[in-house]
C-alpha cells in the first residue's frame, strides 16, 4: 500500500488523509488552465493577448509607456479602453509595433 510509507514516517492517519486529499502540482496546474481557457473563451481581446505574451497575467498589470503608463488591465474596464488596447494588440500581432 502506497500510504504505508507516509504512515510509517511519523504521519498519523488524518495527517495522510490530509495529504493524499490534497490535489497534486499537476491537478492544480490543469484545474488553473480550465478556469484560463474558460476566461480565453469569453474575452476574445483577452484571447488575442494570451497569443502574443508570453505571461498575460503579468504583462496585464505592467505599467505601459505605450498605454501613457497605466497598465493594460486598467483600459479592459471600459469601451474605449478596450478599443485602444485592441489596437495595440493587432500592431503586435502583426509586427507594426514603432
């Protein structure tokens, strides 16, 4: 039995059941692709930019000279907003970037 060895180095049976209940890296990391890819799905404009960084969620909330230094998450909240970063992220996405 797997748990043997756990059980044997000093955990108690609760202290395994608490262990082995808890999702491994592998479980989270698939568990937070889902919830991203469901979030992709929803938000074309969030999708585009998930296709040209390498790190969305970071590149997001980073400051940006091109966005007169607010970051990009800040330009989602509204129409206009969302307009211009649309089009900063066509100039990337097709290389008209000065």
């Amino acid at each position: 039995m797997p748990g043997e060895a756990l059980l044997f180095r000093g955990l108690d049976q609760p202290q395994f059941d608490a262990v082995t209940a808890t999702p491994g890296s592998a479980t989270l990391y698939a568990m937070a692709r889902h919830a991203r890819a469901q979030i992709l799905d929803e938000d074309p404009l969030l999708a585009d930019i998930a296709q040209i960084v390498l790190y969305p969620e970071v590149w997001l909330d980073t400051p940006n000279d091109r966005l007169g230094g607010q970051p990009p998450r800040a330009l989602l909240q509204t129409e206009a907003g969302r307009e211009i970063l649309y089009s900063l992220v066509q100039s990337v996405k097709y290389g008209m970037v000065t």
